[in-house]
C-alpha cells in the first residue's frame, strides 16, 4: 500500500513528506522524555512554596517558645514556685494588616423613554493596591497578637494553695486572659 503511495510522488514531495515524518518522530520522542524526566522547575516552586509554609510554621512556633520561655523566667522566680514548666496554646496566629491605597468611584445614570418609564443604574467600583516601602516589603498598619486559648502551667510548688493561687493570678494577670483559660498542676 505504502510502496503505491510512494510511486505516485515525484522525488521533491517525497523529500517533504520524509522530513514531516523526521519532524514528527523527534515530537513523539520529546513528549515521551517530557513525561518521564519531572520538569524541574515544578518542583523548585514546590520547595519554595514547602519552604515558606515552613517559614511560617517556624515563625508561629517560635512566638510561642518565646512568650513561654518568658512566662516560665518569670514563675520559677515567685517564691515557692520551684521547678515551672509552661504550655501555651493559640486560637489564631498573628495577623498583619498591610496599608493600601484605595480609589472607590461610583456613577449614577437616569434614563428616560419616549413611553415616560425611568430607570437608574448605579455602577461602582473600587481599586485597591497594597502600600509596598523601598525594599518592596508591605507597610504595616497594625500587628494583631496571636489569641490565647489556654495555658496549662507545672510546678513542683503547685502542691502549696498559696503558691497555686500566686502562680494563677501571675498568669492571668500577664498574659490578660481569663481564670478558666489557666490550668495549675503540681509536679
């Protein structure tokens, strides 16, 4: 069938047709090493965007480590208190609210038809651009801390009602939470 085909073609077109089929050949054999080698730069931005998530995670972990490093410093120094360990969980993280420049226009148009019907149409719109500084990071309108859920706190001191009772006010009083978000447990 192919020989027919071939015998019917002068030798220029059967220049042409041996080039579409080289051409084709080299397609199908670099879709084939598309598919088997993974495109690296895919997996580039999975690192980077892993590596972010990780930067927050880090960032989330650390305030906390901090603010109970800090309760602990200050606890173990009340007397009585002895040996402290602080847990402090959140209900949210910290949230940042950047500065945006904001342009809101509206426009009004009435109509009139020749039968005396009216109708207005209002159309609004509103463009809002995040303020960036010279080193294209975001200005800050406010930082909102983190909330608070709870804080379990652990002291070889806790056995002692006073000691527990000086060690429950000092929580609620530096952290500005609520008696029933503080649990003290003796060692």
């Amino acid at each position: 069938m192919f020989k027919n085909f071939f015998k019917n073609l002068n030798e220029k077109d059967k220049k042409k047709l041996y080039s579409l089929v080289i051409v084709a050949g080299i397609c199908v054999v670099s879709l084939v090493l598309l598919s088997v080698f993974p495109n690296g730069s895919k997996d580039k931005e999975e690192a980077d965007e892993g590596a972010a998530d990780e930067n927050v995670s880090v960032s989330e972990n650390s305030n906390q480590a901090d603010m109970e490093n800090k309760l602990t410093r200050i606890l173990t120094k009340i007397e009585g208190a002895g040996d402290v360990d602080v847990m402090v969980t959140f209900e949210s993280s910290e949230e940042i609210q950047p500065a945006y420049n904001s342009n809101q226009t509206t426009e009004t148009t009435e109509e009139k038809d020749a039968q005396g019907g009216e109708r207005t149409v209002t159309t609004s719109s509103e463009n809002k651009t995040m303020i960036t500084s010279g080193s294209n990071d975001s200005v800050v309108i406010k930082t909102i801390e983190p909330k608070i859920k709870g804080v379990i706190v652990v002291a070889s001191g806790a056995s002692s009602p006073k000691v527990k009772e000086t060690l429950y006010s000092a929580v609620q009083t530096s952290l500005q939470i609520a008696g029933h978000q503080v649990e003290i447990y003796s060692k």
